[in-house]
C-alpha cells in the first residue's frame, strides 16, 4: 500500500490523485506481488490469500469512508477484487509478450487514464516503472516474500518530464 500511495507516481508518471488513480495504483502494485507469490507455491500461495484478505478489509473500509451504504459495499469489494484478478492477468500478458512495452503501457493507459491513447508517452514511462518492478520483485528472496517483507524499486524522475 505504501508504494501505491508514493507521491512520485502521481508526480513524475501523471497518475491521477484521484480514487480511481489511487485504486489503481493499489490494484498494479497487489497484482505484481500476487504475480510473484505465485512463483513460491504454497506459501505463495497461502501469502497471497491473506494479502488479498488484507485487500478486501482495505477496500470495505475505503468504501463505506466514501459513503458507500452498507448494501452496496460487498458489491463494490467483489468488483475491486475481480479487477486485481483481471489486471493482474492483463499487465501479466502484456510483459510476457512485449519485448519495447508499448502494449503494457497501453493497458496501462486504458486502465489507469481511462484512454488507451492519451495517455501514451505518460503509461511508457510507467511501463518502464512496471517493468522494474517486476525484476527488482524476482530477485527478492521468495522466504521473505512469503513471510511479508516486499520491496520495490524507487521511484525515479522522467527525463523532460
């Protein structure tokens, strides 16, 4: 969560500081852990379920904060836990099969910017970030992993941004 919420995504990538920009900052960044957690078996396993129990308490709390009546708070938890499922599948299929990034950060943008075209220079860098992420979280230590202890890369400022 407190990657998610680090300024600098907002300032040096464009990311929205709004509720949708801040959700999705959560969702990537609980997509790229459960990604790798998947690499740890069972404890990965058991790991990501209660990351994403810890989740779904988050967005129950940021639901009824928002005003959201106690009817419709379920429904709004199960449709942010099936976008870290889909997002999760999609950012996996977009570095899996894309060797410049254009089509990570064209999920990206259609996601985070609601636009899959405006945003495109702005979801490249990022993709770049992304992609980072990604390594930097493959070469943690799956024990610690498995045990909550997560690290990712900083942050750094885009060039002629």
């Amino acid at each position: 969560m407190a990657q998610a919420r680090s300024e600098p995504l907002y300032r040096e990538f464009g990311v929205p500081d709004t509720v949708h920009g801040r959700f999705e900052m959560i969702v990537l960044h609980v997509a790229l852990v459960l990604s790798r957690l998947e690499l740890e078996g069972d404890a990965g396993q058991e790991t990501g379920r209660a990351m994403l129990e810890a989740f779904v308490a988050d967005m129950d709390d940021a639901c009824r904060r928002l005003g959201i009546g106690d009817m419709g708070v379920p429904r709004h938890v199960k449709k942010a836990t099936a976008a870290v499922l889909e997002r999760g599948n999609a950012y996996r299929a977009a570095i899996a099969g894309d060797a410049e990034g254009s089509a990570l950060a064209s999920v990206l943008a259609a996601e985070i910017w609601r636009d899959p075209v405006a945003a495109t220079t702005t979801a490249s860098a990022l993709a770049d970030y992304v992609r980072r992420a990604v390594a930097h979280l493959e070469v943690q230590d799956g024990t610690a992993l498995v045990g909550g202890t997560v690290s990712f890369p900083e942050i750094l400022a885009r060039e002629g941004a």
